[in-house]
C-alpha cells in the first residue's frame, strides 16, 4: 500500500533514551539564527507599527482625559453641584451644609451667592440640601447633581432604620433609574474612641455597601479634619455623570424674575440666570423649561461671572449692588432666518381629503367616455327611461354577485387569509396544514341540531343568571384575561363593529395607514428615524462651533424667554424656594407632537393598579410632560402587538404615548396623581424606545359561548351571541376551544342566538368555544401637555 494513506506506525521506544535522542528536537543556534533572520526582519516592522500604534492611542486617551479633567475643574468650568441627601429622616443635614460651606467660603460665613469659591481648594462648588420627603425636589436635584454625598447617621444602627428608611431606599432606587451621577457617603455620629470608630465605620460601610456602586467611598464627616480630607479627594475626584446629560446644554437657574409683556395679554419674558452646562447653548434653539414647556429665546446676555476664582482675596462675594446688576458682557439675538420654528402640531387641512376641480384635459376624457357608453347598445327592459338606464350595471363591470352569499353583509376577514369560505352553498372547508382536515359529517346525522333549543323561552334575568352561573364554573380559566360577555342589549354586530377576525396574529397583513383617527393629523412621521437622528445630532455639532450665536459651557447668562404664560412664571417662582429651576436645550424637531414608545415597567412600591389611558406624568430626562399611554406587548417575531389593559408588576411593557419628540436614549421616571391634595408618585420606571406612529396595537376581545349538544364533530353552541343576525354577521370567524379544537360556525340555530358549529374533533362538554376579534387601538390625546399650563 502507498500513497496519502499508508499506514504509519509509531517507532519503537527504547527503555533509556540516549544523548542523541534527547537532542534530536534541538535546532542548533547557527541554524536557528540562520533561518529565523528574514522572520526577524520581516517581524521587526509590524512590531514597530504596532507599539507605534498603541502609544498613540495611549496619548489620545491621555489628552482627552486631561482635556475632561481641565473642562470639568478649571478656572472656566461651572461650580460643581454637591446635593446633600439624607438616608434617613435622622440625619442634620443643616449642620453638615454649614459646616461645608465655612471650608470653602474664604471668610467663614457659609453665606454664598450664587455659588461658593475656595482659592484653598482651587474650587468652586453649590451645596444642595435634599428635603427628605420631598420625593420631586429630590429627583429634580440629581438630575443636575455632579455629586451625590448620601449622608447617614452612625447611630441609626440601633434603631429600626439600620441606616437607611424606606423614604431613602425608595429615592435611591429612583436614582438608580436616572442614572447616578459620582457618589459618596458620608458618615456622621460615629464615637470619638479611634477603636469604637472604626468598627462603627466598618459596620456601616458593610451594611451599605451593596446599596450603592464598587467604586463609592465612605467618608466619616464629623470634624472639620474629616471634611478638609473630603473636599480634597472631591477636588482630585474624575466626576462620571448619565450619557443623557451630555447630549444637550441646562442650566440649572440660580435666579428667576420676569417682566411683563405688554403686546401680549397674559403673557410675560422670564429671566433665567445661572451657568450654561455640558454643551454650548445657541440662542436660535428651543429651550424647555421643567413642567413649564417649551419656548423660543429672544436675548441671551453673558454676564461677568459672579463667583470667579481669579479674584483678589475676601473677594469671592460679589458687592450687594453687583448681585442685583450684574454687567452684562455681551448679549446675543437671534437670527429670523435661523432661529428653530416653535411648531408644536401639525395644523391639518380639512379639505385636503376633497376632490379638486377637474381639469381641461380630465373633462375631455369624460366626454369622450359619456360618447362611447351613449353608442354601445344596451338591452333594457320595456318601458325603462333613460335616467333609469344609467343606473344598470353592466354585466363586465359587476361580474361577482352570483358567487356571493345572500346574507353577504357579514364580517370580513383579512383579506387573503380567510380561514373560512363564507359561501353559503358551501359546507366543507380546508384549513391549514398544521390542523387536521375535518370529515364533515351529514346533515341528517345531527338532524337533532335543528331543534328548537331548551332555553328558548327563558327570560332575560335567567339567561344573565344562567350565564354567570357557567362563568363561576369556569373561573380556573382566569389566564385568558381578554374574554368580555357579548351584551343582551345591543347587537354584537353593532357592538364589536371596529373589530376583525385575524387567521394568524403573527403572519396576517394588517395596513398601519387604514382608518387613523384625526389625531394622527396633528403628529409628525419620520421616513427614516435613525438617519433623521444621526443628521440633528451632527448639526447640533456644526452649530456648537459657531461662536457668534453660541454661548460657551461653563458662562454665567440671562436667557430672555418670550412668551412665557404668566401663571406659569409665578409657580417658577414658587418652586425655586424649594427645589431647582432647570432648563435644557432642544434639538431639531424636538418640540414637534409625534406617537412614542417607552420600555415601561410597574416600579416595585407601587401597588395600585395602572390602567390604560389614565393620566400620568412622564419625567424624560429633563424634560416633563402630561401623557396618556396604552401598554402592548413586545414581540420580537411580529409586526403587530397585543394591547394591555393593565401595566403588570414584574415585567416590561411597552408604553405608547402622544408626546413632544425626543431622541433617545434618555430615563423615564412616570408619576401618577390620584387628586390635588395628593403629591405625586413614582407608578413605573423605564426609558425611551423609539419613535413611530406606524407601530401596530391591537386590542383583543374573545367571544365565549358553552357546548350544549355534541355529536361526534358538530356542536350545538350557545350564549356567545343573542340573534340569529349576529351568528351569520361573525360567520366567517374561525373559532377555537379552550382545549385545543379548532373549527367554523355552520348555521344559526333557533332565533336567540345558538349556532351550530363544525370542529376538526369532539369538543368535550366540559370545554369552552372561543371566537377572537381585533381593532387597533391608539392613545388617548391629553388635555394639556405640560403640568403647570392651564388645560
């Protein structure tokens, strides 16, 4: 044998191996230098553009890192936001605040305006004081909080709260959602005996320690030692912040006045003044006001900076008089041409579904085809005139009558994926390969069918009796939440008139543009959402390096905002005594109404139910709006989704709302309202999905009705409708049971509503017939957009 495939046997190995054979897989170091010379030098170049490589990608990521680092702690950065939230209602936090503030102040008051700046500490900072109880001052404070310093108290380790109460781990986890900014935590009471001390810290620091993330430090904060040390690390400190918040510019207000507007009635111009964060603002953007709306700028005015570092000493306070005029630097106006249209809905045109006038050339092709119908002879019968012959159909233009059912006014299904023939000479049908084909039996097997039904002559009250009676029966049945009770009273093909029957929910066409409501004329649609995003986010960019329409981040500014309602400027001005007044950017198209979808999910403390189309408030990054969502499913394998009536603990659905656009990604905090004397709460936690009015949800209803005689395949069935109309109405409707059958309704039977039905097997007397129906559903459009405008 020879050839690739010979066999080859293993040598024979001895029981002490030579000298030879040891070295035999030795290459000598002559040969070896010889032969791996060119290797070397081939390898020699690629090694050096490799570490060429990565040093560079090292330098980048060092600049950038200085670059970050210079941005966020230099002389022209904006003061670092330090908010001070209590664990549990134990904690002081007034002492810890001052004594905070007499570090950094230069003269050791404490009193600062608007920020304070320490020339010690190369720092400018404003301390925050979270209200604890106040679940929406808190929320508001970390959306803009560079640090977050969760305080504790040492001493809470022998009450019930072990360090933190329930109003402080409901508020952490509403941090989490958002998205926590740096954090640190600082622990007070601790004993004064180093030994004592140190176990205190170290128990608190184990109880806590799963609560917040790895690279949170725990610092005692009891002396003026401990906060010097803090504020030295807090200084050094590289601050990590939400991915949101770097997307568009804020300001967190640090004043707020207005003046009246006298070509406007009931309309005034809001100042805001405070520094301009994480990205230039340009004075032809929109801006959004928290819970007030959006609106337009008519000024921005760079003001001298009021809290600078570079100031002579004892001089971080500014004069009282300079505090109220502050000097004004530079002041720009925007462009007519530029300046981003405030355009909220789209405004429809009521007729721009009517015909047009026709013109020249379409009236002449009338006429023409008026001559040939006048010359083509028709047979009529005796005595018809001519205004009368008009109105007979010709035989090519109606060529499908004949093969129609006479009772054809019943329910379409989608069309091309009937289940069921709806002919009414036809009594056998075919269904899909997966089920099987159904041997129909004879009429005169289940002649027995035909006859009158036992409960013909029961009354109204005992067929409701009857009915509820069969319901309690079947109350394990309770997974099937979409089953409703068709009315005694109405006709269920007037009732359920909006809906359809569907032969497959995943694979059935369903048109997103049929029958929309009216509101769908008053949104706005993107063609392609993800290249529309793409394209703002890169003129957001172009237009931050345009200098002469762009304030810098890090500037103090007055932003004039027109328009502004006067009843809303006055509830600014009440809320800026107890939490911040913030205001953010807007992007292209972002003030504009479209449908948005959010991955909601019930927050855990929640336990009233959530239904759909009730009113909430969606708290989406910075911005705050009124909407009314429904809740569908979220299938992966489908172009349809299945509307939920409740928002259910434990999983994520999607929500759908009417509301101003944004670009994701961005947290959604929902709050519901049960009345005005009540403040809000947190009802779920979730963020942005996407935006598209074309997303499809259906609502499904099931039809139940009781077997009441079988034989063999057929089936008696009743109390699913109530007339003989409504069960050939709901004719071409596939119905399925509860166990698994699958079949046809054949006939009504009777004159109060049982109907005959053909399966593809015996249907168990035990057994329920369920027939499902469909409509698409949308949300419900909300009264007013904004909590603080009037409806």
């Amino acid at each position: 044998m020879g050839g690739a495939r010979a066999q080859v046997n293993k040598a024979h190995k001895t029981r002490f191996a030579s000298k030879s054979s040891r070295n035999v897989h030795k290459v000598s170091s002559k040969d070896k230098s010889r032969i791996a010379k060119p290797d070397r030098n081939l390898t020699k170049g690629a090694r050096a553009a490799r570490l060429q490589r990565n040093k560079m990608m090292r330098e980048q990521k060092r600049d950038a890192l200085l670059k970050e680092k210079r941005a966020s702690s230099g002389s022209n950065s904006p003061p670092r936001v330090i908010v001070l939230f209590g664990l549990s209602g134990s904690v002081d936090l007034s002492a810890l605040e001052q004594d905070l503030l007499k570090l950094l102040s230069a003269d050791g008051t404490g009193v600062v305006y608007p920020a304070v700046a320490s020339s010690e500490y190369k720092l400018r900072a404003t301390v925050l004081k979270a209200p604890h109880g106040d679940l929406l001052a808190c929320m508001e404070m970390a959306k803009v909080a560079d640090l977050i310093a969760f305080v504790t108290s040492a001493s809470s380790s022998s009450e019930e709260d072990c360090y933190i109460d329930a109003f402080g781990s409901h508020c952490l986890s509403i941090f989490r959602a958002l998205g926590l900014p740096s954090t640190a935590v600082l622990i007070r009471d601790l004993p004064s005996e180093l030994k004592k001390k140190n176990d205190s810290k170290k128990v608190c620091t184990s109880s806590l320690a799963s609560e917040f993330p790895e690279d949170c430090k725990f610092y005692p904060a009891d002396t003026k030692d401990d906060l010097h040390k803090f504020l030295w690390l807090f200084k050094e400190q590289r601050f990590s912040v939400p991915h949101w918040r770097n997307q568009r510019p804020y300001l967190m207000a640090q004043k707020v006045d207005m003046v009246a507007d006298n070509s406007f009635s009931g309309k005034c111009t809001l100042l805001l003044s405070g520094y301009i964060r994480a990205r230039s603002l340009s004075v032809n953007q929109l801006v959004h006001i928290t819970g007030a709306g959006d609106f337009q700028l008519s000024k921005i005015e760079l003001l001298k900076d009021p809290c600078s570092l570079n100031v002579r000493k004892g001089g971080d306070l500014m004069e009282s008089d300079d505090m109220k005029e502050a000097q004004v630097i530079s002041c720009l106006t925007p462009d007519p041409m530029k300046q981003e249209p405030l355009l909220v809905e789209n405004v429809p045109d009521p007729l721009a579904g009517e015909q047009t006038w026709p013109t020249e050339a379409e009236m002449a092709e009338a006429e023409r085809n008026q001559e040939e119908r006048k010359l083509k002879r028709k047979t009529l019968p005796k005595g018809t005139s001519e205004y009368q012959a008009a109105w007979i159909v010709e035989d090519s233009d109606a060529d499908v009558s004949e093969s129609e059912n006479e009772e054809d006014d019943g329910m379409v299904l989608d069309e091309g994926e009937n289940a069921f023939n709806s002919q009414g000479h036809m009594d056998e049908f075919e269904l899909d390969d997966d089920q099987a084909s159904l041997a129909l039996v004879s009429d005169e097997e289940t002649e027995i069918h035909s006859m009158m039904m036992d409960g013909e002559n029961l009354t109204r009250e005992q067929t409701e009796e009857e009915i509820r009676k069969i319901k309690e029966a079947h109350a394990e049945d309770e997974e099937f939440p979409d089953e409703v009770d068709t009315p005694l009273d109405v006709p269920a093909r007037k009732r359920f008139a909006k809906y359809r029957g569907l032969k497959s929910f995943r694979t059935s066409s369903w048109d997103p543009k049929e029958s929309l409501p009216q509101e769908y004329a008053r949104i706005f649609a993107f063609d392609n959402f993800n290249r529309t995003q793409k394209h703002v986010l890169s003129r957001t960019r172009e237009m931050e390096q345009n200098l002469d329409e762009c304030i810098p981040a890090g500037s103090y500014a007055r932003l004039h905002i027109r328009e502004v309602p006067i009843g809303v400027a006055n509830k600014l001005n009440l809320v800026t005594k107890t939490m911040p007044v913030t205001l953010c950017g807007l992007m292209q198209h972002e003030s504009k109404i479209s449908v948005l979808h959010f991955s909601l999910k019930k927050h855990d403390s929640y336990i009233a139910p959530i239904k759909a189309k009730e009113e909430m408030i969606f708290n989406l990054g910075f911005r705050q709006f009124v909407a009314r969502p429904i809740f569908s499913s979220d299938s992966f394998n489908a172009d349809k989704q299945k509307m939920e009536r409740f928002l259910h603990p434990g999983r994520f659905s999607v929500a759908s709302v009417y509301a101003p656009i944004s670009f994701p990604p961005l947290p959604l905090i929902a709050l519901k309202i049960k009345d005005d004397a009540t403040p809000a709460t947190v009802a779920a936690i979730g963020s942005l999905r996407s935006i598209d009015p074309d997303r499809i949800i259906l609502k499904k209803i099931i039809l139940t009705g009781y077997p009441q005689r079988v034989s063999k395949q057929k089936a008696t069935v009743r109390y699913m409708f109530h007339n003989p109309e409504d069960v050939r109405w709901f004719k071409p409707v596939e119905v399925w049971s509860k166990c698994g059958r699958r079949g046809r309704i054949k006939e009504p039977v009777g004159t109060h509503g049982a109907m005959k039905c053909i399966l593809n097997g015996v249907l168990q007397q035990h057994d329920t017939l369920c027939m499902s129906l469909f409509k698409r559903t949308y949300p419900r459009w909300p009264e007013k957009w904004f909590p603080m405008t009037d409806a």
